[in-house]
C-alpha cells in the first residue's frame, strides 16, 4: 500500500515538473508579450497581442508581430546543379546541314537527281550511320519567292518528303525522320535590289534568289550519352 502511494506522489511530481518546465519554455519564447497561466498569448478584442513593458522588436514572434520576425535567406543553388544548368543541353552528334536545292533537284522539280543522291549520301547516310545515337532527325524544305505561296509551300514540301524516301532507300528507318515544309516564308536573301519580273525567265533574279532554294537537316532527338 505505501508502495503504491510513493509511486502516485512520485508520478505527480514528473507531470508537474514537466508542465512546469513547458510552460517556462513558452515563457521565455514569448517574454515580450503577456501569457495566461497556459503559456498562451494573452490577446485584446481586436486579436493583437499584449506587449509587455519592456517589449523591443528582438522579442517578436510569428504570432504576434510575423512583419519583425527575421526571415531565413534562402538556400544558395547547389554547385553542381548551377553547372549542369549552364551547361545547356548535349551537343548534337553533327551539326545542321544545309542542302541547295540546285544540288539536289532540277529547277522547279522535286526529283534527286544523281549528283543529289551522292551528296545526300556524303552528308546524310554517313551520318546517321554513324550516330546511331540520333534517334531523330528533322528535314526541312525551302522555297524561293518565285510563284504563288501556295505553290511554293507545295514544293518545299515535296521536295522534303523526296529526300525522307531517298534516305529511307538507304537503309535509314522511316521512323528517324520527320520532314516539314517552310515555302518561302523563311528566306535567306531578299535580292529587292534585281530589276524585272519575277518568274523563271528572270535569271538575274532566279541567281540570286538561289540560297532561299534549300533543304536543311538537323539533329531533332538525340539519345543522351551514357555515363
């Protein structure tokens, strides 16, 4: 019996030293303010909290004065991540190619021709071959402003799926190129300076316009090399 009492008053003692020793710890969070017996904030009608005395904005806490509370600086970016983000995404296995549309095809036509097929061989084929990493690559047919827009778009867009089949007869699978057409919306020169008509017979005009007459190659998905 007197066991069990010694254990009652022993129990009652920790509870009280630890309610005691909480509500301390509130006490000195919240030394500026005035606190009720349960360590809270003691607050007027209009839900401000009662400063003491000898309050100064040191004391501030979140839940009365949250203006004063000195905020954290936000963590720097780590080293390694600021590296890689300026580091920019992997290079391309080769660079852009442009292909002028005179070396490919015959004026106004979107038949490759056999000096054409050689030179989509040397900068193409070879390539693709070799970068088995390129998973993708996005070909892209230009036009000169000779003719109707309508025409012109038809024609960078033919001539762009004819250089995909050719490819394709070379051993390159379908599902690595994806044409798109541009039409003259995208020209590399202006030649406003060439007096005459504008049509095929103008060949001062038909010259200069020839770098507008192209078909580009560039690398548009790429596996990521293997660390």
């Amino acid at each position: 019996m007197k066991n069990t009492q010694i254990a009652k008053i022993t129990l009652a003692l920790v509870l009280s030293l630890s309610f005691s020793g909480a509500a301390f710890a509130h006490s000195v969070e919240k030394e500026g303010y005035l606190i009720d017996t349960r360590g809270n904030v003691v607050k007027n009608n209009f839900k401000e909290c009662w400063r003491t005395g000898y309050w100064t904005p040191a004391m501030a806490i979140a839940e009365c004065d949250p203006d004063l509370v000195k905020k954290e600086p936000k963590a720097a970016a780590a080293p390694a991540a600021a590296a890689a983000a300026a580091a920019g995404p992997e290079k391309p296995a080769f660079d852009k190619i442009t292909l002028q549309a005179e070396t490919l095809f015959d004026f106004d036509k979107a038949v490759v021709r056999a000096d054409g097929k050689q030179k989509l061989n040397d900068e193409v084929v070879g390539k693709m071959k070799q970068y088995p990493q390129v998973e993708v690559v996005l070909v892209t047919g230009h036009a000169d402003r000779i003719g109707t827009e309508k025409y012109n778009q038809k024609l960078s867009e033919r001539r762009a799926a004819a250089v995909k089949d050719y490819l394709v007869s070379q051993g390159i699978e379908a599902g690595r190129i994806e044409t798109a057409a541009k039409g003259e919306a995208e020209p590399v020169v202006a030649c406003s300076d060439v007096k005459g008509k504008e049509s095929g017979k103008n060949k001062k005009l038909v010259e200069c316009l020839q770098p507008n007459r192209r078909v580009m190659v560039e690398v548009k998905v790429q596996k990521p090399t293997q660390k």
